[in-house]
C-alpha cells in the first residue's frame, strides 16, 4: 500500500466513478478532477435525479436536472422556481451546495489515504488476496477492514505505476478510478446561464 500511496501523491489527476450509500440514499457520481482544484462531472441520487458539476479552486457550478433541484432547494418542486431548471447554479467552495462536489477530492485524496486510519498511520490490516483486471489493467486484489469493521476489496495496479484502481465493499459502495493525469479543463458557465444560489434564500439542500 506504500508504493501506492507514493505514486497516487504524484498525480496531477484522476477520474472516480462512484457509488456511495449515505443517510438512507444511494449516492453516485462521475467526476474528473486535478490538483489544481479543477473538476468536471455528474452526481446523483438515486431516484431523484443528476445534477452537472465544474467547480475551480474557488467557484462550484451545478446544473441539476427538474428531480434534483426539487430535492436540493427548499420549495424546488414548485412550478415557478422550477422555470430556472436547465441553468447553473453558483456558490463559493464554502456554501453547502458545494457539498455536492466533494467526490471531486475523492479522485485524488483516496489514491493517498488507502490503507490509512483516519489519523493517517497504517493500518497494518491489509491481505493480499489474488489478482483481477480492472479496465483491461492487471491488478493485485487486497483485502481490508473499514471503519465499522465491513471488508473492503481494493485493487491495485500491477502494471505501470501502482495506482489504486478501485475499492468496493460488495455491496452498495463502490469507487473506480481511472484517466490518470490527463487534463482536467473547466470552462466558466456563461453569465446569461448562472444564477446565484443566495437568490433562492438558502443553499442548504432538504432532507
């Protein structure tokens, strides 16, 4: 797990494909991110809808589809606020609907977290546990313990560098990770087609 955390410290980028269960919701999410901060993607949850991410060292952008700016924005299913379904919706790093984005630091925060406790010494817990491609890419399979004690299968590159390729628990929560740095380009959303989140008087999405 050393030479992986070593290599996944060095890119500049990566793309997660993701599935994550969370407070009674199924989470998901494509999402290709750089170290720059720059992202670009698409979250969802499951039923109820997708929304499209860029977010820069600073802004965050998302474009969510009529299901998800329902749930994200109080009183988002009412006919008239759902007429600014189709543009973006901006806020700095800092505000809740930011919140949205955090599968883009997962890209590039867990190729240097695996095999780590939350305060960043080695778990030691890790069993090498057979072999599997991942992509077309041959990798060394290595099972682990989460938090709660849940196994965790993670696949390692053996080929090229040893870049995590992907971690899964067998059942809902699943990352896959690939496009290793290659460059990440986030283009500002036209001006005519954001508005600002503050506009709807919260940026706290319902529950």
């Amino acid at each position: 797990m050393e030479k992986s955390r070593a290599a996944g410290a060095k890119l500049t980028s990566a793309k997660l494909v993701a599935k994550v269960a969370q407070e009674g919701s199924t989470l998901s999410a494509t999402v290709a991110a750089d170290s720059s901060g720059n992202c670009a993607g698409t979250v969802g949850i499951e039923g109820k809808g997708t929304a499209d991410v860029l977010r820069t060292a600073d802004k965050v952008w998302i474009k969510p589809d009529a299901d998800f700016f329902a749930t994200m924005i109080p009183n988002g299913d009412n006919p008239a606020v759902q007429k600014v379904v189709g543009k973006w919706l901006a806020s700095s790093k800092a505000d809740d609907i930011a919140n949205f984005a955090e599968f883009c630091d997962l890209a590039l925060t867990m190729q240097t977290k695996i095999g780590l406790n939350d305060d960043g010494t080695p778990d030691g817990g890790g069993t090498k546990n057979g072999t599997k491609k991942v992509d077309g890419i041959d990798a060394v399979l290595i099972t682990d313990k989460d938090e709660d004690g849940n196994l965790v299968q993670a696949a390692v590159a053996d080929e090229g560098e040893p870049y995590l390729l992907s971690v899964d628990d067998g059942k809902t929560n699943s990352m896959k990770f690939s496009d290793f740095d290659v460059p990440v380009q986030v283009t500002a959303p036209a001006a005519d087609q954001v508005i600002d989140l503050k506009s709807f008087g919260a940026t706290t999405a319902k529950g």
